[in-house]
C-alpha cells in the first residue's frame, strides 16, 4: 500500500532499516569492504526532538545559536520562532565553553506568547523548544522558497527570506521587518548574504541580483535559464547555479568564468566548502569544486529509487569539509570531506533543507510539516520511549510501501475495525483502519486534542502507466477530489510512466496551471513549458476572453489596501538616546527631592533618593539584547508605578519616554500595561492635564502605545479575532480621543505619532469588525480634521484614506457615520487621490474608497 500523507508528523524508520534504496545499499557495501572509509570511535547522531506546529510542508530552517531555531512553512509566510525551553542535567564537550551560562539563562526564560506553544510528538522528549509564530498578522511570502541567517552579528538576530511576491525580506527574529528587497519579476528561490552584509537574491525570472546595505540593487546577474541558486564564497567570489551551468562572478557582478553540463539538470543549492563550493541537483549528485571551478570531486548522494526521483534540495558544509545533504528521498546524509557516507537520517516524507547548530546537532525540515533535531550527544536524544515510538512508525510507512495494484489490494488483516477510534491511544500512536466513509485510512492519536487525527487514505501504489478510472459529476464531468473539470489529462512527473491527474477547463489559462502544477508538486518550472503545450489544444478563446473580462471587472473592484493590515504591519518606535535620557531623568530627580518651598515640594515623595535604583532602570535600558528572554523585575515595575509616573506632569515626559522603550521588553510590556491598571491610569491623568500635555507629550504617549500594541500578547481568542479585552479599548479609546488635538498639530512627528497610533489600534482592533463603537468616530473625526487642515505628503495621505476606509469595512454603522457627516470632504479627497496623486498606492487607496463607498 502507498500513504497519501496530509499532516502526517512523525514516521519513521527502524535503525535495521537505515538502509533501504540501492543506493545506500551500495555505499555500505563500500564502508564493509573498507572500515576506514567510516571515522572511527565516532557516535551517530540519534533523534533529539520532534517540533510539529506548522500546517503546511516545511520549506526552510536556519539555526540560530543551540537554543534558537527559525523555521519556514512552505504557505502563508509562515516562520516559527524556536525557543529550547530546558537543557539536560549534563553537559558534553562541545567546543562551546559557555554552555553553563546558556543555561542559566534559558532556565529563567519562557515564551509570553503561550497561545502559540508548540505540540510535542512526544511529551517524553529529553529537550524541549517553545515555538511561537513570529509574524501572526503581517505576512508576507504566499508561498516561501528560502531563508538564511543575515552575517552581520546583530541583536535580535536577522534573516533574510524569499518567496512568490518577487520579494526578499530582512527581518529580525521578534518579528521587526528591517528592510524589502523587490526588484525582481518573478518568485525568489534563494537568497544569502556575503561578509560584508550584502544580499543576494536568484529568482525564476532568470537572473540575480546584488544588493548594497542601504537596499539598492548595486548589480543584476544575468545569462541563466529558470530558477537562479547564489552563493557567496569565503574569497569574495558570487556562484549563480542554474540550469546544468553555473557562472562565477566577481564580488561587484562580473563575470569570471562559466561553466556548463556542471549537472544534468536543474542546480537545487549551491553552498561554501573550505575548499571552494559545493552543488547539488535533480540528478542526485552534489559535486565539490574549486572557487576557480575545477571539478574536485562528484558523489552520487542521492540516485533514483523506483518511484522517487533524484532531487537533492539541501546542502551544509561543516568547517572540517563535511558535509550533508537532503532530497526528495526523505534522507539527510551524512558525508564524510572525501565523499564516503558516515550516515543517514529517514524521514517520513521529502527534506527540503538542513542546517546545524553550534553544538553540531543537525536540523532538518520535512515535508510532513515537522522540524527534527539530531544530535550524537546522548544528553541530548529522545529517550528510549520516544526513539522507538519513532522508528515503529516509520516501519509502518515502509511496509505499506510495498503493496501495489490499487486500494483493492489492501489486506484486510492489516485494518482494525474503525470501533478501534472510540478509544483513546498513546501519543503519536498510529492505527490502520477499514474507515467505512474514507475506506483504508491511517489515524494518529494527538496527545494535544487528545483525538485521533485523520492522515490519509491507504492506496494501492500506482505503476505501469495504468490510470485510475476518473470519477465523474452529476453532469458527466470528470473529477478529481470531488471537484469537476472540463478536461482531467494525466501527467506523467517523474519519467517513469506514474501518472498524476490534472484539471483543466475550457476558460483556464494553460501557463497559470502548468506553473501551479509544477509548484505544488514539487517540479522545477522548466516542466511547465512542456505542461502549457499540452494543455493549449483544450482552451475555448471565446470562454477565456469572457473569463479575462469577468476577473477584470471583480479585480477593479476588489479592496487592495483597505483593511490597512492587508498592505501594512505594526508601525515600532525604538529610537533611543539614552544619554541624554539619563541625563534629564536625573536631573529632573535632583529637582523634586529639593526641600525647598517650591510648588513640587509636594511631589517630594516621589523622588528617588537611592541612585542605584535608576541605574538598575537604565542598565535594562542598556542592554536589550536580552529582552525578547529576560524577566521584567518586579521592584522595577514598582519604582515605575510608586514613584516615577507620580512625578508633575510637567517634569514626566522623559520618564513616559523610558517607558515607550519598555514596551519593546518582551515580558514588561504586559506587566506595565496590560495588566497594571494603574499605570494606565497615571497616564491618562497625565494626559488629560490640558495646560501640562503639550504637543510632545503627546507624541511621546502615542509612540508608546504604538510600541505596546505592537508587542502585547494577545490570546488565542484575540488572535482568532472573537474577543478582544474590553479595558484595554477602552484605555486606547480614552487615549486618542484625549490626545485627538495632535492629530491637527502642524508639527509633522506629532500628528504623525497620532497616526501610527490610530493605525496601530486599527490593525489589531478593525478584524473584531464590532458594529458599534465610538472608537471609530474618535478616529474618524481626527483624520477628517488632519486632511481639511493641513497640507500632507503622500505617506501620511495613504495612512489617512486608508484608516478612514477600515473603519468604513469594519462597522457599517462607522460607514454612515461618514457618509453622513463628511460626505463632501470625503468625495474631495478621494477625487484628488485618484486623478491629481502622483503616489501609485495614494491612487489605489483611493479607488478603494471609491468602490467601498460604491461611489459613481
């Protein structure tokens, strides 16, 4: 039988079993008849950790340092933040010294964001990670391809990503996107970075591109056909692989030599080795070259066996020169600098890319959505229980590999009765079954839901080119999983006559499905040429142009901006000059703990006569490379709250300053907000002194909320958009419409404090969609009043329209609200917009008014 996996999340194979596919048959009758091909006296590396939260395949994984793992699903820009959570009681002799200290500083950390913990395949594991989604709202990546680790050193660290939006993003690890990268006309496939910090990005769209620190394209790489794989070499040298060439550049993009028939197909990688590079293909090898390009040596890693194909995906090059590779063959090998296997790693489906941590553990992602983790250190491998769950489980997928002939050639003495799903089972534990609605299915039982989780129907193995009878529509149609085409043609993937089912009907376009297809199963674009040629013959022009027109009309009216999260994420203020902080902190310090009759004698209080009390405030402020871990102290929090937000309105700017940086702590910004209703109080009573707030601090206060929305946590239920804290709108409803003078304030940082704050609110607060609220209108009357009474640049324009238009979808009532009162104004402004802005995204905001407001 053949498994049709959906979620599948932790199949593997028995240790006996490592070898299986002839290829690796053959490498270990090379090692039997020569022991010193494997290094001697060296431990294998044994599963560690199983880490199961995305929903879709994972694309790409990068290793952090040893407690940190970022990784990538292949939808939805999906990228999980992995945090380990404990270490084991002993340590090993890795060449990290400083492991004890590590230690100490895990011990006292934990995730805030608790709504997105991570689901162990097993609870026994020895080493646990936290994982957290890093971005939960502003994504970006449809579909990801690829993520590096920046090399500028950097607190928090930095990625770069690409994807299908022709965009390469650098972001940090806590979620702050730093700078966008998009030149290209195609999907990006792979990025790095060079020492001295530039990007390189390689795209479908037959070229790559250099990219300076300051995100200017300095140099496009061209002559390259499809995908483009790049690399930066330790000697300054850039490798662009592609279509069985690559070409050798110079640091500034000439370049220096080409070389063809490097592989018999597509390049999927190309990584540095001390000895120059390594690449790897669709046609199983990865070779080793010179960074002149002369070839050192080819391995044939990952050869063809029976229905799975030769795609190797993954490269890592260990600073000895070995190396490891993955593949389609749901392998990580293990390679030794001279090209003899040391060992494999199975896996339940496809490994798509690999990495390694500091301490030499190896990090993979698998097409099964899972993240693994192997390590050679016994203190750091799953325990028995856990192992052996493991390898049970892939036994099971192995053996139903075997069968063939179609689902009737099941064995029935391989299904239990579906009765067998009314009771519950152990962790991770699988169960055939005779399903009488789905037929052979396999379950698992998720020791989370505490259910048993569907994976898919056991099927009999296709081969010979013998297609399965098409099922069909009521109205005669064909069908594939239950959804009717014009025409179902079968499309032979691999060469080897397995036929998979595509649907086509008359008014598709051939190019669009052809590249669809070659994405979601997994084939290089170069296929999808071939793909379109068949199709064409079954397109009706007629029915197409109708189509054409139909989207057209549907696009011209579809919302681009409006709500404003669709376009924009969370706008963060983290400037800081903590000098001049210090400075005026102290001194206005030195003034309220004068004993002297001036009119603050009474705050004299509040004065903070021990030193070292500021100091532990600005020492926190001094180093935030802890703050996404590090624990806010609670004496602290009491210092704020007793002491410094007690001060004069007039002597507490500097102090609501510090505490805008303090919305950046991950675990501060909570306690100082969201559950201190007392310092929302001091500021709203500071805010609400209308001689005492003045313009900055009003900028001050809005910076600070900005920073607090942006990084509170938020529940399952918030992130689910079906309840949000009534006191916390209620305190951000107070705050703007207190603070809705700075709005009108011709000091541009002031009014367009207010507005980050009024799209910062709307962002977490417009998805709820509550009908009625005043916060809309507070919001609503300050923007009208910004756009009549001052003159603004295109930025702030897009900001205005695009908040008035998300209330206007959020809240019908909001909507009439407008309609009714700003009519006129409004008509103005979005006329100007749409004929008179010399702002491509101004004129598009304001076509979504239009058709929000079904003008005419």
């Amino acid at each position: 039988v053949f498994f049709y996996q959906t979620n599948l999340t932790s199949m593997a194979q028995p240790k006996e079993s490592m070898d299986v596919d002839q290829s690796n048959d053959n490498n270990q009758n090379k090692k039997e008849e020569n022991n010193s091909n494997k290094k001697s006296d060296e431990p294998e590396y044994e599963l560690s950790v199983q880490l199961a939260m995305h929903s879709n395949p994972a694309r790409c994984v990068v290793a952090i340092d040893d407690d940190t793992i970022v990784s990538g699903g292949r939808k939805d820009g999906e990228f999980i933040l992995w945090k380990r959570m404990q270490q084991p009681s002993q340590t090993t002799n890795t060449e990290n010294n400083d492991n004890d200290k590590d230690k100490e500083d895990k011990d006292k950390t934990k995730d805030d964001d608790n709504d997105e913990k991570m689901k162990d395949i097993k609870d026994t594991s020895a080493i646990k990670f936290d994982g957290s989604i890093i971005f939960t709202e502003d994504k970006f990546h449809p579909l990801v391809f690829c993520a590096v680790k920046h090399k500028i050193k950097a607190e928090p660290a930095r990625i770069v990503s690409g994807g299908n939006d022709q965009r390469a993003i650098i972001w940090d690890i806590d979620g702050n996107i730093i700078q966008q990268l998009g030149a290209h006309s195609n999907s990006i496939n792979s990025v790095d970075v060079t020492n001295d910090g530039q990007v390189l990005t390689g795209s479908y769209d037959s070229t790559a591109k250099i990219w300076g620190v300051d995100g200017n394209c300095v140099a496009t790489l061209k002559g390259h056909q499809h995908g483009v794989e790049v690399c930066s070499l330790e000697s300054g040298e850039i490798v662009t692989g592609t279509f069985k060439i690559f070409n050798i550049w110079s640091a500034t993009g000439e370049l220096i030599k080409k070389v063809e028939f490097a592989h018999d197909h597509m390049i999927r990688k190309v990584r540095r080795h001390p000895l120059g590079f390594l690449t790897c293909g669709n046609d199983g090898y990865v070779n080793l070259w010179s960074n002149k390009g002369e070839s050192l040596r080819k391995v044939l890693a990952h050869p063809e066996n029976g229905d799975i194909p030769s795609f190797v995906y993954g490269l890592y090059c260990m600073d000895n020169g070995d190396w490891l590779s993955c593949g389609e063959d749901g392998t990580v090998k293990i390679f030794s600098g001279d090209g003899y296997l040391q060992q494999q790693l199975r896996h339940p489906g496809a490994v798509w890319d690999i990495s390694m941590l500091p301490n030499g553990d190896i990090v993979s992602a698998c097409a099964d959505g899972a993240i693994r983790v192997w390590s050679k250190d016994v203190t750091r491998q799953a325990d028995a229980e856990a192992i052996k769950e493991y390898y049970n489980a892939l036994t099971m997928a192995a053996s139903a590999q075997g069968g063939g002939g179609g689902s009737d050639a099941v064995d029935p003495n391989q299904l239990e009765p579906a009765e067998v799903l009314n009771h519950p089972g152990k962790p991770g534990e699988f169960k055939m079954v005779n399903d009488p609605k789905k037929g052979p299915s396999v379950y698992q039982w998720d020791g989370a839901t505490m259910q048993w989780q569907y994976i898919g129907e056991i099927m009999g193995k296709p081969g010979g080119g013998n297609k399965k009878q098409q099922p069909r529509s009521a109205g005669n149609k064909p069908m594939i999983d239950g959804i009717a085409y014009d025409y179902v043609t079968h499309i032979d993937i691999n060469g080897d006559d397995v036929q998979v089912p595509l649907g086509f009907n008359k008014d598709d376009d051939p190019r669009q499905i052809a590249r669809d297809f070659c994405v979601i199963h997994s084939l290089d674009l170069d296929l999808a040429k071939k793909i379109e040629d068949h199709l064409k013959p079954m397109q009706d022009p007629v029915a197409r142009a109708a189509r054409v027109e139909r989207e057209r009309i549907a696009a011209s009216k579809q919302l681009k901006h409006i709500p404003s999260y669709i376009q924009c994420g969370y706008e963060i203020q983290s400037k800081l000059k903590l000098d001049a902080m210090k400075k005026k902190i102290n001194e206005l310090n030195a003034e309220i703990l004068k004993d002297d009759d001036n009119k603050d004698n009474n705050y004299k209080q509040y004065g903070i006569e021990d030193s070292a009390d500021l100091d532990d405030l600005f020492g926190i402020l001094a180093d935030q490379t802890v703050w996404h871990v590090a624990k806010f102290p609670e004496y602290c929090i009491e210092l704020i709250e007793k002491k410094l937000l007690r001060w004069p309105t007039n002597k507490v700017l500097p102090v609501l300053d510090m505490l805008r940086m303090f919305m950046l702590h991950q675990d501060g910004v909570d306690k100082l907000i969201t559950r201190n209703k007392s310092i929302r109080d001091l500021i709203i009573g500071h805010i609400s002194n209308d001689e005492e707030c003045t313009g900055p601090m009003q900028m001050i206060v809005s910076r600070l909320l900005s920073n607090y929305l942006a990084k509170r946590q938020r529940s399952a239920e918030e992130r689910n958009g079906t309840k949000y804290p009534a006191e916390i709108l209620e305190f951000l409803q107070e705050s703007l419409s207190l603070m809705s003078s700075a709005a009108t304030n011709k000091k541009s940082s002031i009014h367009v404090a207010y507005i980050m704050l009024a799209h910062n609110t709307l962002i977490w607060f417009a998805k709820f969609k509550v009908e009625e609220c005043d916060l809309y209108l507070v919001i609503i009357s300050a923007l009208f009043e910004l756009l009549t009474e001052l003159q603004l640049n295109d930025k702030i324009l897009y900001y205005c329209m695009s908040l008035i238009g998300t209330c206007a979808w959020a809240s019908k009532s909001a909507k009439a609200s407008i309609i009714e009162i700003f009519d006129d104004q409004l008509k103005e402004i979005i006329n100007k917009a749409r004929h008179s802005s010399t702002n491509a995204a101004c004129r598009q905001v304001g076509n979504d008014l239009w058709n929000l407001f079904e003008l005419s």
